[in-house]
C-alpha cells in the first residue's frame, strides 16, 4: 500500500492549488452518492494527526489517515492530472 504522485499532479497542485514546499496535502474517502461508486477521493491541506501512509514529491507531503486507508484495500494509489484535473488510480 503506497501512495504515488506523479510529476503532472504535482505540477497541477503546485500550479492550480498553489501548494508550495513544506506544505502537507490529506488524501481522504468520502462518501459521494447511493450508486455504483458511492465513495470517492478527496484532497485538502491539513496536518497529520494519525499518517497511515505518506509519500513526499519536491518537499510536499502526501499522506491518508489511518481512518481512510480501508478504502485502498493494500492496494496503491496513484494520484495524477489527465485534461487538466486531478484523478486517483487505484492499482
């Protein structure tokens, strides 16, 4: 289980979202809908309270809390940007 983020969604926080060096970005699970997929991914700017996996890229820190890993089931997730928005890839 790790969390990957590749260089084009590292361009787009660092361009879109102003993320800067030094900052922390929380991956999350909520809950989006009753259909097929009722949940999805979420990111936000915080501080860790409980990193159950993290990853650094160019000094910015990428991690989920304990609480939200279930969702990835030991699998990875690849955070990366296809037509100019943020999409998460489970593997």
């Amino acid at each position: 289980m790790e969390l990957i983020v590749t260089p084009a969604a590292l361009s787009c926080f660092k361009g879109e979202w102003d993320i800067r060096d030094g900052e922390t970005v929380r991956v999350f699970v909520r809950y989006v809908s009753g259909g097929e997929l009722p949940f999805a991914f979420g990111v936000t700017r915080d501080t860790p309270i409980d990193a159950a996996v993290a990853t650094e890229a160019e000094r910015i820190t990428f991690y989920m809390e304990g609480k939200d890993v279930w969702f990835l089931e030991g699998r990875s997730l690849r955070i990366d940007c296809q037509n100019e928005g943020i999409v998460f890839l489970l593997d």
